[in-house]
C-alpha cells in the first residue's frame, strides 16, 4: 500500500530550540523511506515559554498540527492525550511516539516504521543498548530496571520511543493505564518487538529531573502491575517463611517494606489516574 499515513508524536514543554533541530533531523531521514505521507503532531504540555517553531520547507513532511494543552500534566499524560486525538481524528495511519530532546534518534525512525509496517499487530520499541548519563544516574536506572523486573517480571528497557499501526492505540489506552508511563501500558497490553540502539545525547541544556523525580517514575511504570505485584511479594514473603523463618526481623522488615511500596504505588495511581481522557484536558488544534 503507497502513501500511508505516518503521524510522529512529540510532546514538548518549553524545550522549543530542541524540538527545531529534532525537525530538522527528522526531515532528513524521512528521505529514506517511500510510501509514507509523514506528518507531526506536537503536543505543547503548556509551555511557559514562547512557543517557537522555525517554518521551513520541510521535503518530506507534509503537515505539523500543534496541539496546545491548557494545562501541565507531564510528558506521559501528554503522550496518552495525543494518542486519543489521533485515535478519533485519523483511521488507517502508523505513529511513532517519541521525545523532542535528542535522546531518541531520528535515525532509527526508518527501521522501526519499517518493521511497524510488517509486523502491524506489534509495537516495535526501541531499547536502551548505550546510555551517556553519568555513572550515578546509570547505576540508578539499572536498580529500577532490576527492581520493577523482580516486582513484574517485565524487563521494561524501553521508554516513550515505539513505531505501531494505529489498532495497536485502543490496547494502549486501555483502561487509561497509559497515564501512568507509556511503556509499561505498551509491555502489559500489547505484543512488542524489540530492537537496540543507542542513546542520543540532549541537543541542549541537561535533564531537569532529580532523584525525587526519577523514583516516582519507578514508581509509575510499576503502577499498571499492583495486582501482580501483591502477588509476587506474597511469593517472596513465602520464600522468607521457609528459611527464614527463624528471623524474626527480617519478616517485619520485609512486611513493613511490602506495605510501604503498596501505599506509595497507590498514591501514585490515584495522583495521575485520568478517569476519561478526552474530557481532562481541553486543548487547542493549530497547524503550523
């Protein structure tokens, strides 16, 4: 089939100098692939800063459509709100979900679209082979990866960057799980293939998050799995009973540390569940 659609979701907040070299670099590798009617849709998480998009005359992009959100909610929300757009403005299309910083090579769009057009029922996601963070930021992303696997026993090496035919988007905002974190709504409820490149350096400035901040990501790709997460620390608190039983400290400590993850992913359920994503955020079309 020639000419189908192929619509690339960004979300941006205020990192607008980023998303211009993103464009651009995106354009050139589109050059790549035929077949395809390439389009942008960028999803401003109401952005403090003026927003600035360089019109160039882009050869193989066809249409960026901005979709201006009234209030900040956060890239995961922003992601599962452009989603839905697409889902009831657009039949019969392909999206690629990436970030606007640089981190998700535009070079790697090609062969994942690829694969996405071959293997329509999966999700292709894009691993981590390489990161270049510094060694204590590594070190802590390795634990979560360790961590939620134990917890879920779903190694989630992937973030927001995934290729799908758009009858893969119902199963993703299933239940509205994907507010949560896109990746962990992908692995649980969608069948996906994975390949590995190597992590892009940010165009500019360096990451804002802090340890806060990525611990309650952890937290929030954990969110979707609390029933089997009940479950598997039941399992383990078993394994402790049979040796070690006699360890009287180590089954409180482990119980206390049970219930404590418990509440905190409750928390963090109830803090970003979005009931109906089509009426929480209201928003503003403009094509660029």
């Amino acid at each position: 089939m020639k000419n189908q659609k192929h619509i690339i979701l960004i979300p941006v907040y205020n990192d607008w100098n980023s998303l211009n070299q993103l464009l651009l670099e995106i354009n050139s590798n589109l050059a790549q692939i035929k077949g395809f009617k390439n389009e942008i849709l960028i999803v401003n998480d109401s952005s403090t800063k003026k927003i600035i998009i360089k019109k160039k005359k882009f050869d193989n992009i066809e249409k960026i459509t901005l979709l201006n959100l009234r209030k900040n909610c956060g890239s995961q929300k922003a992601i599962a709100i452009g989603l839905s757009y697409l889902n009831t403005s657009y039949k019969n299309f392909f999206t690629t979900v990436m970030d606007g910083d640089g981190e998700d090579q535009p070079s790697e769009i090609v062969k994942m679209l690829t694969l996405a057009n071959k293997f329509k029922d999966y999700v292709i996601t894009s691993n981590r082979k390489k990161r270049k963070e510094s060694i204590f930021v590594r070190l802590l992303y390795n634990i979560h990866l360790i961590f939620t696997f134990l917890l879920t026993y779903k190694w989630i090496s992937f973030g927001n960057f995934t290729s799908f035919y758009s009858s893969n988007i119902k199963n993703i905002l299933y239940d509205n799980q994907s507010c949560f974190a896109h990746s962990s709504s992908v692995i649980k409820n969608c069948k996906i293939i994975r390949i590995y490149a190597k992590r892009g350096k940010r165009y500019f400035d360096n990451s804002n998050l802090n340890l806060l901040d990525l611990i309650e990501h952890s937290l929030r790709i954990n969110t979707l799995f609390l029933k089997r997460i009940i479950l598997t620390t039941i399992i383990y608190f078993i394994f402790i009973l049979i040796f070690f039983n006699k360890f009287l400290f180590i089954k409180t400590i482990y119980i206390f540390l049970s219930f404590f993850l418990y509440i905190l992913i409750y928390l963090i359920r109830k803090k970003h569940l979005i009931e109906n994503l089509s009426r929480y955020n209201k928003y503003q079309i403009k094509l660029i």
